[in-house]
C-alpha cells in the first residue's frame, strides 16, 4: 500500500506549488494590479484613492502575506472578484463549468466508444490489409488538431448539408436533454477526434499484448470461441493502459475545450479562461487556471488509484 | 549510424515521415531566404479572393495576398518555433533529469515534484498562462512550449538515467577517477540517446500542433507575419466563398504533425522495440 499512500501523500503538495506558481505568475504581470483592473482609467485617480484601493484588495501588504491571505480565501471557496463581472470568480466558474464537463465527458464517451472496437478489431486482424487501413486512420487522426478538425466540420456542415451547427447558445443538460447533446455533438467530436485515434492505438497494441499471453492461449486450447477469448478474456486486461490514458486525457480534454469552445463560440470554461486573458481579468486567470489544474491533477489520482484497484502487480513496486 | 539510417529508410512510415519533414525543412529554408513566388506580404488589389490558378498556385486571400507563399513563410515561422522550443525542452529537461538522477535523494525529490507541479497543467493551459503573463509573439510562444515540454524530458531522462547509474562501468568509471561531468555526458549521456531521439520527434509534432493553436486562436504569431493557425483561423468566416483558404492551410498543419508522428514512430521502432507498448 506503499504507493498508494505515496500518492495521497504528494497530492496536496503538488497542489499547493500550483496554487504558489499560478499566484505568483500573476504577480509577475508587468504593471502595477490597480491599473490592470481599471485600464486607462487609473490615470484618473488620486494618489489616496489609489492607496485606498490597494488596501482594499490587500495588494499593500508583503507578497508572502498576500499568497496567505489568497490561500485561506481558497479554503473558503473565496477566488477573488473578477474585475470584468464584478461578480466572484468561483460563481462565474461554477457557472460556466457545467457546460465544459458535459463537452468533456461527451467526447470521453465518442473516443472511447470509436476507438476501443477498432483497436481490438485492427488487433484481431494484425497485419491484415484491415490492420493497416486502422492503423494509417489512427495515424491521421492523432496528427489531426482539434482546431483543423473543427473547421472543416463547419465547413463540411454548411456546404453540403447547408446547416450551422448551433453556435453561442448552451441549454443545461437538465433542463432538455436532448437539445443540450445536439448542441454539444459536433463540439464534442471535434475535441475527441484526436482522442479516439490515441484510443486505437493503444486499445490495439495492448490488445496484441494481452493475446500473446499464456492465459489466452489456455482459454483457445480450452476450446473458447474466437469471439469468448477477445471480449471475455483479452479485454477486460487490454482495458487497463486504456483507462489510464482516458484518465490523463480526461485533463487534456478539459484544456482542449479552450480550443473548442473557441471554433464553436460556446460559452464554457476554455472561452473564459481566454476571454480574461484578453481582457487581462488576473484574478479570473488565476482562479479559472488554477480551478482546471485542481480538476486535472483529481482524476490523474483517481485515476492512479483506480490503477492500483485493477491490477494488483502495482501497488508493491512505485513506478 | 549508417545502419540506423538503412534501417529506418526501410520502415515505411520513416520513409513517408522523412519525406514530408525534408519538403517542410525545403519550404522553411526557402521561406527564411525569402524565394516564394509572391511577395507574401504584398496586396494584389485587383486579384483579390481568387481561386487557384496558374499564378497564385494556392489562391488569394481577401487582401490579395498570395496563400501559397504565405503558406511557405507560414512553415518557416512554425518551424522556427518549434525547432526552438523543442531544442530549449530538451537541454533543460535532459539537465534536470541527469542531475535529479544523479544526486537522488533530495534534490530528486525537489527536482522532480516542481515537474511534477508543471505537468498538473494541461499543456495549453500552461501555455495560455505564460502568454497572459508575457503577451503574445513569436518569443512567448516558443517558451510557453519550452516550458510545457521540459518536464516531459525530465522525466524520459531521469527514469533510464538512474538505472544507468547502477550499472558496473559507472561505477568503474568512478573507480578509474572520471569526472563527474564525463561520466553525466559520456556515460549517462551517450546511452539515453536512443529515448531521447524519439522523444524530440514526437515533441516536435506536439509544438507545431500547439503553435498553430496558439496562432489559431490569436495568441501565437501575431499579424502581419503569415502563421498557419492564423490563416486557418482567418478563413472561418470566408470558408463558403473561398474555400481554398481554408482546405491548404489546414493540410498544411495536418501533414507536418504526420510527417513527424511517422518518423516519431519509426525510430522508436527501430530504436527500442519495447517502448511500443508504452506509448501515450
């Protein structure tokens, strides 16, 4: 259980130097906070209106004092204010989260579903001209970006279809279901392209793996059918660097909605972390940033803990 | 070496991956020493949005500037980004995983958690920060990829470099009275190259994908220089009418990322057989 207890271990360490390194990365923006947060209109003020406000948002104090005051504001679910909404940071977040997550989740259930059959397909036919086409398929998709992806969906779309997939607009999953998928499909697509090929990849190597082992070739003499050994026998054990993948890209695909949101003009998290990085809303940077990274490193260990459940080989040996 | 060579020229997606990376490395050259056929920067009034034909192999743009020569001019600036940015991971990374190894306990543990606390950004991510920070331009976007891709060479380099250090002929070395900075470069060195090798590649692949999407969303290369994520992204709302602005930017990115995937994969067949499974 050593790895285990490791692991929980660094967690909130890790944690803590990201909090340390996206606070100071924001202090390193050159100019002075009051100025960022009011543009042109800081030239405006008087020199007591301007210490009046440094106070109010504590920017007089030492850095150190100020990284303290901002780390027990977080343990209170307190992110700061944004200087674009006036509103709290973590209000706008939680707002605009939901949409983000479904996209991720989405086109976790594209890649996955796409890319696990036609790894084990490719696997079962290795070397086979079927082998082959996946594979070069896979290839292509993997350095195919999102954004290349999404325009010619766009493209393809309004050309031959003479539709515009629904831009701007996001209705909440609970509120109509079915409307809330549409909306999201091609978005979702566009960010699990890439992904399914890795999917592929992977899901087919391991799978060639798993079937060159002992067990399997038990189960064959057996007289388990063709179809009983891949999906009863191989899978459940090829699935494994499969789940670690999805949960590393899982992050992954939560930073490529950035991208995403971008093409689509959805209004989730990525279009907000890049909309406060051209309105230079700092503490919206820091709190979106820093709320993504918080979710990423979540299900890396959840992950990583998942792992150890699954296979039993890990948790003596660390990695 | 030659044998290396040989080898990888029989490997079809090394061959494929070789040929498109020197086509790229052919523009690139021409784009730096400034032979495209058409001033890219140049507005032919007149020849505005037109489609390919025998003088503009590519078409125009709204402006009239020519898409095939700002494509060239496009490659050469992802190509210097890339090759720079990778080149700068690559240095860092590699010193920070040989020395995280070879002084362990400690100064692996701090070494390797501050990496670790880079890599619990997702890589765009990280890169958007740096670029909120700096402002955008060609200097910010080859750190922000700097920045992204060294603790992904600290960690290719640390895991081998301490199993190496186990091995008899460092100890030997050591005996023998070697320096520490020969045995870190000759011993340790010359024996992750092969890792190394396959890692630059795909990096490369990865910091012209985060280049272009960088420039697509308008914090890369900043205008009037020609970028590829730029041209695609400007294409979006003149896709119907001039779709050729779209269609070769966007296999411009799609076949470069290709060309050093394949050859990413080729050597690391080649080189390492057992690295297969473990690929991400």
């Amino acid at each position: 259980m050593n790895y285990v207890v490791q692991r929980l271990l660094t967690f909130p360490l890790i944690l803590l130097g990201v909090s340390v390194l996206v606070f100071v990365s924001i202090r390193l923006v050159p100019g002075d906070a009051i100025t960022a947060m009011l543009g042109t209109e800081a030239g405006l003020l008087t020199p007591d209106q301007r210490a009046a406000l440094a106070a109010y948002f504590g920017i007089d104090q030492p850095i150190w004092s100020q990284y303290l005051r901002w780390l027990t504001g977080l343990f209170q679910g307190d992110l700061g204010i944004s200087s674009v909404y006036g509103k709290p940071v973590l209000a706008i977040i939680l707002e605009r989260f939901p949409l983000t997550l479904q996209l991720a989740l989405m086109s976790m259930v594209i890649s996955l579903s796409v890319g696990i059959p036609l790894g084990v397909f490719a696997a079962t036919r290795n070397e086979k001209p079927s082998d082959l086409i996946v594979r070069m398929l896979a290839m292509l998709g993997q350095s195919t970006p999102s954004f290349v992806i999404g325009v010619l969906i766009i493209y393809v779309l309004s050309v031959f279809f003479g539709m515009v997939p629904a831009m701007g607009t996001f209705t909440p999953l609970f509120v109509d279901p079915l409307a809330s998928i549409g909306q999201l499909i091609f978005p979702a697509i566009t960010l699990g392209f890439a992904f399914a090929a890795s999917v592929t990849r992977i899901s087919r190597s391991a799978m060639l793996d798993v079937l060159s082992d002992d067990y399997i070739r038990t189960a064959r003499s057996k007289g388990a059918s063709q179809r009983s050994v891949v999906w009863r026998h191989a899978l459940p054990n090829a699935l494994i660097p499969v789940v670690t993948l999805a949960g590393v890209e899982f992050g992954y695909l939560l930073g490529g909605a950035v991208i995403v949101e971008q093409i689509f003009a959805l209004p989730g998290l990525g279009r907000l972390v890049l909309d406060a990085i051209t309105q230079r809303d700092y503490a919206l940077v820091q709190g979106t940033v820093l709320f993504i990274a918080f979710n990423f490193l979540l299900v890396n260990l959840l992950v990583d803990l998942a792992y150890v459940a699954l296979d039993p080989r890990i948790r003596i040996g660390s990695r | 070496m030659q044998k290396l060579f040989r080898a990888f020229l029989r490997h079809p997606s090394g061959r494929i991956g070789l040929a498109i990376i020197s086509l790229y490395l052919i523009a690139a050259l021409l784009g730096i020493l400034g032979i495209t056929p058409h001033d890219p920067l140049k507005l032919f009034a007149i020849d505005r949005l037109k489609p390919p034909n025998a003088t503009y192999w590519f078409g125009t743009d709204l402006l009239g500037r020519d898409t095939f020569s700002r494509l060239m001019v496009g490659i050469k600036q992802s190509m210097i980004i890339a090759f720079s940015s990778v080149a700068l991971a690559t240095l860092f990374g590699t010193i920070i995983g040989l020395l995280a190894a070879w002084w362990g306990t400690l100064w692996d543990g701090i070494l390797m958690r501050i990496m670790d606390v880079l890599l619990a950004f997702p890589a765009i991510l990280l890169a958007l920060l740096i670029i909120a920070i700096v402002g955008p331009g060609t200097g910010t976007s080859v750190a922000a990829i700097a920045i992204v891709y060294t603790p992904i060479f600290a960690r290719v380099v640390r895991g081998p470099a301490l199993s190496l250090k186990q091995r008899d002929f460092v100890d030997a070395a050591r005996t023998f009275g070697s320096s520490q900075p020969y045995i870190l470069s000759r011993h340790l060195l010359l024996n992750l190259v092969a890792p190394l090798a396959v890692q630059v590649t795909l990096a490369l692949a990865w910091a012209l994908l985060t280049e272009a999407g960088l420039s697509f969303l308008g914090l890369g290369t900043q205008p009037p220089t020609p970028s590829l994520g730029l041209m695609l992204a400007e294409s979006k709302n003149l896709m119907t009418q001039a779709p050729w602005l779209m269609i070769f930017p966007a296999l411009t990115i799609m076949l470069g990322i290709l060309g050093f995937n394949l050859t990413g994969d080729a050597l690391r067949d080649i080189l390492d057989p057992r690295m297969e499974r473990r690929e991400a």
